[in-house]
C-alpha cells in the first residue's frame, strides 16, 4: 500500500507535446519536449510503436512533474507521462478539454 503521504509528493500537471524526434539509439524511443507551464523539459518515452510524430505534436499529457531524472540510452528524460497500456495497445492519458499547460492534476 501507498500512504497518501507518499502519494501527495507526485507532481501531475498537464504537459503539451511541442516536438518530437526519433531516438538516434533505439527503435521504439522518442525524444519529447514538453511544455508544463513554468518550463520545458525532455521527456524520452517508448511510443514509436503506437504513436507517430504528428499524433504527439500539440497533444496535450499527463506528465509525473518531479520525478528524478533519469538517463535513458544516453538522453536525459526529466519526468514521466502517463499512459495505460493492454497487450495490443498504449493509449495516452489526457484533458478532456484544453487546458493550460502547467495545470496541476489533482
């Protein structure tokens, strides 16, 4: 069990896609920028195989805003989007409206 101590230290804030490249070093990586509000940071996430650049361009996310960042294949990634995932199928957690990058999920 996570103590909702724990849980209220997470950082969730809508986040905008403003451009996406393909990894140099890996097939299924993108290297994200995004915007949440007060900065844009990088994000390197394994969406090639169900997401192509122009579906994530301008897309707004849920990002895990202050979460230790992390060297993936030599790209510093800074947080962490949300996502669920079946076997067959990824699907990106999103606003069901626009909404300012920066805003806090709560």
């Amino acid at each position: 069990m996570v103590r909702f101590e724990d849980f209220s230290k997470l950082e969730l804030k809508v986040g905008k896609i403003l451009e996406v490249r393909d990894h140099p070093n890996a097939d299924k990586l993108y290297l994200l920028k995004v915007d949440i509000g007060e900065k844009i940071i990088q994000l390197v996430a394994g969406l090639k195989p169900w997401y192509t650049h122009k579906d994530l361009e301008g897309k707004l996310i849920v990002v895990v805003a202050n979460l230790e960042p992390k060297e993936l294949r030599g790209f510093l990634s800074q947080g962490m989007l949300l996502a669920a995932q079946s076997k067959e199928k990824v699907v990106l957690i999103s606003p069901q409206e626009e909404i300012a990058p920066g805003s806090v999920i709560r």
